[in-house]
C-alpha cells in the first residue's frame, strides 16, 4: 500500500466521523462548552463583585481553563471520537464490503487512528483558541500567558487527548462495541483512574496510569490525587508508560481486526 | 453431473473445502466449479450453506479445510491479487447511514485505489442512482441500496461478481433491470456473475449454469439445461372429455404412476425406467384412455424445470410429507 491510498483511506475515515453528526455534537459540547461556562460565570462573578472576584481572563484563569480542556472534558470529547472511529464500520455493517476489497485488514485499521486524531486535534484546537480567547479579552490588567506555555498548553492538551483517543480507538476495535467501550472508557476516566490515583498504598504502581504520565507533561500546576498528579514521574518513565498504552491498545485493536469473522 | 472445466477457465474453483462450526459442518467437502464468462446460480433453501460459502471465498471467515481459488490465485494466500477484481454483495448491502451514495462509494474507492474513483459516476449511472447520489443513503429504499451495492461492486471493474440473494426487496421492475443487468455484464462485457438465491424461478431465468447446495453439501452442478433435463421423473398433460372416468382408468394403468386434476386437466406421471421409455409410457396412457372409450384432446410432456430437480435433490422433499408435494 502507498502513501497516496493510505492518505486517501484516511481521508475517508475523516469523512464518516465528520459526517456522524451526533458524536461531533457531542463532542463540541464536551470540548466547547465548559470553556464557555467557565468563562461565563467567571465574567458574571467578576461583574457583580470585582473586589472579591478577579477579572476572567490572565494567567491564573488560563491554568484552569487548561485543566479543564486537557484533563476532564476534552478526553471525554476525545473517547467519544475515538470510539466511533473504531467502531463506525463494523456497527454500519460495512467492514465486510471493505474486506471484500481485498485491502489487508491492518490497513483498515491503521487508517482509523489519523483519522480519529485529526478530528479530535481540530476540535481541541477549536476548544484551546476558545481559552485563549477569554484568557486574553478578559484578562484586565492580570498578567497573560507567555508564547511558550500558550504553545506548551496546546501541545499538553493534544497529548492528553490524543491519548486517549488512540486508546479508545484500540479498545473500541477490540470490543466492536460502542456501547461496551464508551461506558468502559467513561468508567476508567472518571470513576477508576483518579481513584487508583489517589489510593496511597499503592506506591509506585500509580506510575502506571496513563493519567499520572500525562500529568507529567502538564505546563500548569495540575494538583495533587484525582485528576492530578500524584506521583512524581521522570521523563522517560512518563513516556515510556504512555508509549505502552498506545502500543497495548493499538495491538488489541489491530489483532481483533485482523482475525475476526467480518 | 459434474461440468469438465479445466482450472483456467474457473472464476472460483474448490476442493473438499469445509467449514465447521463446531460439530456441524455448514459446508461439508464442497468441489465447485464456476466457469468464467457463465451467470452462476448458487441455489439452495435457507440455511443450505450458501453464505458460509461466500463468506469463504471473500476472505471474511476462513475455512476449516480444502483449498479454494478465485480467478486462478489461491485463497487465502493470495487473498489481495485474487479480490481486486471482485465485486461482492454479502447478505443485504450495508453503507454508512450518514453518508450519501456518492460518499459511501468514495469510502470504497479510496480503501480500492486511485484510479477506482473515476468509475464512481460511470457506476452511479449503470445502476440509475445518478440522481439520488447526493441523498444520504438513510433516505434509500432497500432496492436502492440493492442497486448501491451493484454500484460498489462495480467500482472493482469485476471481473467476477458474487451477489448473495441480489434480488431480495426488488420489486418486479427492478428485478427485470436486475435480470437485464446481469445478462450484459455476462453476455456483452465477459464478467462472470455467481448468484446465490434460493429463488429457483430466479436462477432460471437469470443464470446459465448453476449448482444445488443442501446441507452443505454440492448435490449437483452444471449448465441449467442439463440440470433440468437430468430430473427423474416424467410428466405428462392429459386432456379428456371425462376427467373423473380417466383417473379411475388411469388408476389401473401401469404406466401411470399418480395422477391428480391440474387446471381442467390431469398431470400423470409416468413410470419410466430411463428416459427413452417415456414416449412409449404416453402411447399406452394414451391407448388405455381410448380403449375406456374417452376423448383425448391433449397429450402434453410436462417441460421439466430447474424446481421439481431441486425438489427431487434436495432434502425438502424428503421433509415435506408426500401428500403435500402432489397437491
């Protein structure tokens, strides 16, 4: 296969998650409109009592923001792309019409991960230009994110979501469920992880979740247990964990792919 | 009645291939031959092993054992040089709901290659779909996405076409478009068509060749002709001035083996040993009537159809009782 068909096999996939209306609506809500709430209400706070509350905008409201797109509602935006990315064929009943192409069925699968992270890049991106926007036009006299943490700030945002996307697009293809592997990812998102998270006793084996390695590459103070950064990981330990994620999940994909009854 | 083909002039051959599940076998040590260039009915009753067999041959679930080949590669080792010049429907068509027609053959042509986008609109056009191409394919009728999926398998350039009960939720007028269609892919452009129906008027009137499947397993292949021809049992058309008198002499004939009123006349048929008994059987009939003193105005050989052979060879008539495969 040459590049100029696995480009177009891509493209191709970018057409049906752009096409599914419901999961972009979806998505846009979870990526869009808690940066919008969060501005909102920070604007509203400020307007009705400037002596206790802060302008909207600057650096500090940009940190939150940060956290808010990167670590809790972008993901959910993200799983939900990357599961219809990993699902879309199979549910429609149309992976067997492009089987019977004859294409080898790991490039079928292959075309799926560029395809979900493109969508979901464009819309955090759109969600991080939002934060930018009412970091700026709000922030009054506080002081405003420098070019590198607004560059660092994009590239953690597409990291932690674009974990999880590659992920959901792995798990999804191995159950062929969306269902199964929305609710499963949903569960390990909020419910598990940040609970592993916060379980002391378990010392060093939180290193281990994919949540706590991204929180490494974080450019804004993330916290502490939950969501947060919970253990101290070294650069290399980091991305070797999330590597592994990557790695596990993708092989799961592309191995029930490869092998089931189409 | 096996057909002498020789390998090369195969759209699909097989060996003893089988697929099992479980203890059951679904295709159980099948030789199938389908020439090139030939509309080939793949027939048999629901649950007889057709899909199975199809899925085999497209690479969408793997055999158990026996080897198959696909316009000369073998499969699955050649999977890929074997597919790329087949077009397939398997069961009913399925798109992508959301997208239009038009998009949903994108999404093949562009898995197919580059130069399969140009066939999009000549392929739209063979199957009359050009003016609702741009309408989400949600909106289709089940005929329309019928003649979508022809359109799909189109994009192949095929030389060789598997359709898997192509005609299901066509009405009549389709289904003459369908039967039109088929016949110029096979007789004017030289593609070979593999239908699987268990729509015996159907692969009549659409195929020249064809092989009965029961219970996975290949009861009888060839060329329509001869497999109607190759039915054991004779018929005849018997018009008399008396019906009910001629049942009653008929009941005496040896020659007659059942006899039973049929659209105001009597259809016998007649015991015969092989098929060169048969005009004799008729004159004896016949001999018997009028010695009874009855008017015969009407001896009539019952043309024998590609139905009462699959009926004779199949296991239908075995689980059907007797009384209701006279009537």
């Amino acid at each position: 296969m040459n590049a100029t068909i696995a480009a177009q096999m891509t493209g191709a996939d970018i057409l049906k998650l752009r096409k599914k209306r419901g999961i972009l609506i979806w998505s846009l809500v979870l990526a869009l409109g808690p940066i919008l709430i969060y501005f909102i209400a920070a604007v509203i706070e400020h307007a009705s009592n400037p002596g206790k509350y802060g302008p909207a905008g600057g650096t500090q409201n940009f940190s939150d923001g940060l956290r808010v797109v990167a670590l809790f509602f972008g993901p959910l935006a993200a799983l939900l792309i990357g599961v219809e990315g990993g699902t879309g064929d199979a549910s429609a009943g149309v992976f067997r019409d492009l089987v019977v192409t004859g294409r080898s069925r790991l490039a079928l699968f292959g075309s799926r991960v560029p395809a979900a992270l493109a969508v979901n890049f464009v819309m955090m991106i759109g969600a991080y230009v939002l934060l930018l926007i009412g970091t700026f036009a709000f922030a009054a006299n506080l002081p405003t994110p420098s070019v590198s943490l607004i560059l660092n700030g994009l590239g953690f945002t597409l990291l932690a979501t674009g974990m999880l996307c590659v992920v959901a697009v792995g798990l999804a293809s191995l159950t062929t469920s969306k269902p199964a592997a929305i609710i499963a990812l949903i569960a390990w998102q909020i419910v598990a992880s940040p609970l592993l998270a916060s379980i002391n006793g378990l010392g060093k084996v939180r290193e281990g979740l994919m949540s706590q390695a991204t929180a490494h590459f974080s450019p804004v103070h993330v916290g502490e247990g939950g969501h947060g950064a919970s253990v101290t990981l070294s650069g290399g330990t980091a991305f070797i964990v999330l590597l592994a994620w990557v790695v596990v999940f993708l092989a799961l994909g592309a191995w029930r792919t490869r092998t089931m009854d189409a | 009645m096996t057909s002498s083909v020789d390998a090369a002039g195969t759209a699909i051959q097989t060996a003893g291939l089988t697929k099992r599940f479980g203890k059951r076998a679904a295709i159980d040590s099948v030789d199938l031959q389908v020439p090139r260039g030939s509309a080939f009915g793949f027939l048999g009753p629901n649950g007889a092993g057709k899909t199975t067999m199809i899925r085999m041959l497209l690479g969408l679930t793997q055999a158990s054992s026996g080897s198959m080949s696909v316009l000369g590669h073998p499969v699955p080792s050649e999977r890929a040089a074997a597919l790329a010049r087949v077009g397939a429907i398997v069961e009913e068509p399925r798109f992508h709901p959301q997208l239009t027609g038009r998009e949903n053959l994108r999404v093949v042509a562009a898995v197919r290659g580059p130069e399969t986008h140009e066939r999009i609109g000549p392929a739209l056009q063979r199957v009359g779909l050009s003016d609702r191409a741009d309408e989400k394919v949600k909106k289709y009728s089940l005929g329309m996405r019928q003649r979508l999926g022809v359109a799909r398998c189109l994009l192949a350039d095929p030389l060789l076409l598997i359709l898997d009960e192509p005609t299901n939720g066509l009405d009549p007028g389709g289904i003459q478009e369908f039967r039109e269609m088929v016949h110029a892919m096979v007789e004017q452009e030289g593609r070979t068509v593999f239908i699987s129906s268990h729509l015996l008027d159907e692969v009549e009137k659409i195929c020249d060749h064809a092989a009965i499947v029961d219970r996975g397993k290949i009861i009888t292949q060839g060329a329509i002709a001869e497999l109607a021809e190759g039915s054991t049992q004779h018929e005849l058309i018997v018009g008399a001035d008396d019906l009910d008198r001629a049942l009653l002499v008929l009941d005496g004939c040896p020659q007659a083996k059942q006899a039973r009123r049929s659209e105001g006349n009597l259809q016998v048929v007649l015991s015969v040993g092989d098929d060169s008994s048969a005009p004799e059987c008729a004159a004896a009939i016949n001999s018997a009537l009028v010695a009874a003193g009855l008017a015969v105005f009407r001896l009539e050989p019952v043309r024998q159809s590609l139905e009462q052979r699959f009926l004779e060879v199949t296991s239908r008539l075995s689980d059907t009782p007797a009384e209701e495969v006279t009537a």
